[in-house]
C-alpha cells in the first residue's frame, strides 16, 4: 500500500501539479496585474470592516475560520519536513508557491462572494461546487468537487492533523509508540466532536479566539530564537538560495527535491488554488466581493511568508542537524530547545502543535458542512446525518494518530491534488468575472466611495446571480 501511495502521490506532484500551480499563479497574477503586490495594503484594511450587514459575518470571522484550516501543523512539521527531506533551498520554493498563489487565492476566493447563496436568515454560504455548478453548469463536476473536498478534509487533513499533534509527544518519556497515539487520538477526537456538534457558529467563536493567540505566541517565540542567533542570518540566506537553484540536484531526483518539498508543503500550509477557503469567503457579509478576495488573499501571505518563515528560519538558524530522522516535531522541539532547554522546548512545541492541530480540526470540518449540505440540495442534513457524519469524523482523527508519517502526509497530499485538478480550470474559466470586480472596485476606490457591487457594473446579469440580485 506504501508503494502505491508514493507512486501516485509522486506522479500527481511531478509534473502535473507543480505545473499547473505555478502556471496558475502566474497567469492569475498578470491578468489581475499582480493584485498580491499593488493592493496588498487595501487588503490589510479591509479586515478591520465591520460585517456589512448587522449580524452578519466578518471578513475578519471568515478569515479566521479560513486560517484556522491554513494555520496548522504544516506551520510547524510541515516546515520541519520540507527542510530535513528537501534541504534548505525548499524554503525558496515555499515562497515562490505562496506569492504566486495569493493570486490564486483572490480570484477563487471573489468568484466564491460573487456566485454566492443567500440563506433564509439573510446570511450567504457558497464556494467552488456552488460557481462550478451555477456558472460552468456542470453538476457532475460540482458534485466530484463537493465528494472531493469532503474526503480532503474530514478524511486526509484530519488524519495527517491528528498524526502530527500526537508525534509531538514523543519527546517525553511516557510516550509508548504502540499506546501513547492512540490515547492521545482518543482524547482529540473526542474534543473535536464536542466542539463540531455545536455547530459553525461554535467553530467561528472557538476559531477566533485561538488562532490570532497560538499564532502570535508562536511567532514571538520564533523570532526570540532568530534574533539570538542573528549572526548565522545571513549564511542561511545564502544556503536557501544556493540551494534552490542547485538545479542538477533538483533535476537528479525530482520527486526528493527541494522544488518538490517546498511546493508540496507549501500548499498543503496556504492551501491557494485548492479551493477551501472560497467555502468560508463566501459567508462574509461584506459590500463587494473584491473585499473578502483581498483579505483570503493576505491569509496566504500570513500563513507562509509569516508564520512557516518563522519555522523555518528558527530551525535552520538554531544549528539542528538537517536529517531525515529530525523531520517533523523533533526539529523544532531541537530549536526552541536552545532558547528555554530541551524539556521546556519539548513541551512548548506539543502545546502549540494541540493547539494548532486543534483549530485544524474544526476549521477544514466547517468546508465539509458546506459541502455536505450542497450535496443535499442546498438544504442542511439531518440531526441524525450530520451526527453520523460526526461520529465518522471523530473516528478517522483517532485513526489518524496511529498512522506512519509517510501514509499520513501521502494519503493528504493525493486527496489535495484532486480538489486542485478541479478548482482551478473552474477559476481560469470563470476568471474573467473576478478580473473585472476587481476594476470595478479600483475604479470606485479612486472615486472616493465605498465600493457596493452590483452585477451590472462588469457586464452579468443580476438575474443570474443569487445573492446579488
């Protein structure tokens, strides 16, 4: 079964994916004329508007809820593994995947607002399956995307969340590698069912509080570590950058490169172009659909220019031996063991990683709600459904523990690559909507106003549209 998985996951990664990721990006970024970099400020401060209407969404609520997907145990193991397996030239590549993917993150994120449903309460939901099926008119594909994501998240991102929360663990006495991660998996998959059972409005509440808290201790941590070995700054800058254009190294063993590495962790972190974070874009109550563009876009730049640069520069700055059998927690339980010793480092970074993994949990659940429920004709499941779906949930993030790494990170990077297979011929088709939006609401800034959409302005027919009518 091993053999299998690291077949196809190599053959969906190299080319395929790789590909299409960064000729995406870059296509995204020309026609939008680089929106990652010229409205880069706009979007910082579109996230402190209030919800536009009264008791709706925030972009800051949704951006939580999307970063609490994004922000996870990538940010910490994910880093770790890229470096130990792929050198230090995968931090180059991490980059490269998450500036040219914030393009990719805008154009998905607004085609989600403006092909959005509104609710009975006057709330929106929405997301790929929903533009796929209204404005591509394919159902099939609506619906592949829908089982897809379902099976990514609440199957894949579980299970890999789970087996990096509970590897952390190892470094402790106790830990019993044949008993500790399943107690451990237990333990999880219970919380996470208690929190999951209250529903999306719990998840937003609980999400909101612990990422920009678990997000900011981290990084004050990591920037302690760095700033105390300032002095090797510049040789690691010099390593990531020899190493990325190592060119007969990469060329010599694609599939273990450094491009490879940094490209596959570094969307598995931002998750740009995969189409997660339209679900929760889609929910904000915000005046135009640009807006939660703007702000799903600085949740990339946030996650891995941010925070996975916070990991890898404490990791490769602290003098840790760059080993395969470092790769994930023990790297940087090593590093932040050189600023409060190995037992209080161990023990930081297992906090962290709960917490990380935690919000995870709850946040890629929150997509399969959505897409549970447009399965099921736009209408909620059941009670008795959605507990059922619950309880399968909570089961995979207990089997999860148990997993080995290489099935955990194999089984997670496979399912990823379908949903992106799907998501982003949808966004180039449908693209042309998102590019003019985005005029629109330049030419509207510039006249000094707040920009209100209305489907006219960029040549659709309001009629078309649900939310926007």
């Amino acid at each position: 079964m091993m053999d299998v998985l690291e077949w196809l996951d190599g053959i969906l990664y190299y080319p395929i994916l790789i590909v299409i990721l960064i000729g995406a990006g870059l296509y995204f970024g020309f026609r939008t004329k680089f929106v990652q970099i010229r409205m880069f400020a706009e979007s910082c401060r579109v996230l402190a508007e209030k919800p536009h209407e009264e008791g709706g969404l925030s972009s800051f609520k949704a951006l939580m809820i999307s970063t609490a997907s994004r922000v996870g145990t990538g940010n910490i193991v994910g880093v770790s593994t890229a470096i130990c397996l792929g050198g230090f030239g995968a931090v180059f590549w991490m980059w490269v995947i998450a500036l040219v993917g914030m393009a990719s993150a805008f154009v998905e994120s607004t085609l989600a607002q403006i092909y959005k449903k509104k609710d009975k309460d006057g709330s929106s939901y929405g997301g790929p399956s929903y533009y796929i099926q209204d404005a591509l008119h394919s159902r099939t594909f609506a619906v592949l995307f829908a089982i897809a994501l379902i099976l990514t998240y609440a199957g894949g991102f579980n299970m890999l969340a789970s087996y990096n929360l509970q590897s952390a663990f190892e470094a402790f006495s106790f830990y019993n590698p044949n008993v500790t991660p399943w107690i451990i998996g237990a333990i999880v998959s219970l919380v996470v069912f208690w929190v999951i059972a209250g529903g999306g409005k719990r998840i937003g509440e609980v999400a909101g509080i612990l990422v920009p808290f678990m997000g900011g201790l981290y990084v004050l941590v990591s920037l302690v570590i760095i700033i105390l070995h300032a002095g090797v700054l510049p040789a690691v800058i010099g390593q990531i950058i020899t190493d990325a254009f190592d060119f007969h190294a990469i060329f010599g063993g694609v599939a273990g490169s450094c491009l490879t590495y940094g490209i596959k962790r570094g969307l598995y972190s931002n998750e740009a172009g995969v189409g997660s974070a339209p679900n929760a874009a889609a929910a904000a109550s915000v005046s135009h659909p640009v807006k939660q563009g703007l702000v799903q876009m600085f949740s990339v730049f946030l996650d891995t220019i941010i925070i996975c640069s916070a990991t890898a520069f404490m990791c490769m700055c602290c003098g840790a031996d760059v080993v395969p059998t470092l790769a994930g927690a023990p790297m940087v339980q090593t590093a932040v063991g050189t600023l409060m010793g190995k037992t209080a480092g161990a023990a930081f970074i297992a906090f962290a990683m709960s917490l990380f993994a935690f919000t995870t949990l709850i946040g890629n659940l929150y997509y399969c709600n959505n897409c549970l429920a447009f399965l099921n004709g736009g209408k909620p499941l059941s009670k008795e459904q959605m507990g059922a779906f619950y309880f399968i949930s909570a089961l995979l993030v207990f089997v999860g523990a148990g997993l080995s790494m290489a099935a955990a990170w194999d089984i997670a990077d496979i399912l990823m690559a379908l949903m992106c297979f799907i998501n982003i011929p949808a966004c180039c088709i449908l693209g042309k909507r998102a590019y003019a939006a985005l005029e629109d609401y330049i030419k509207q800034r510039k006249a000094g106003l707040n920009p209100e959409f209305h489907a006219a302005d960029i040549g659709m027919d309001p009629d078309t549209l649900d939310f926007w009518k």
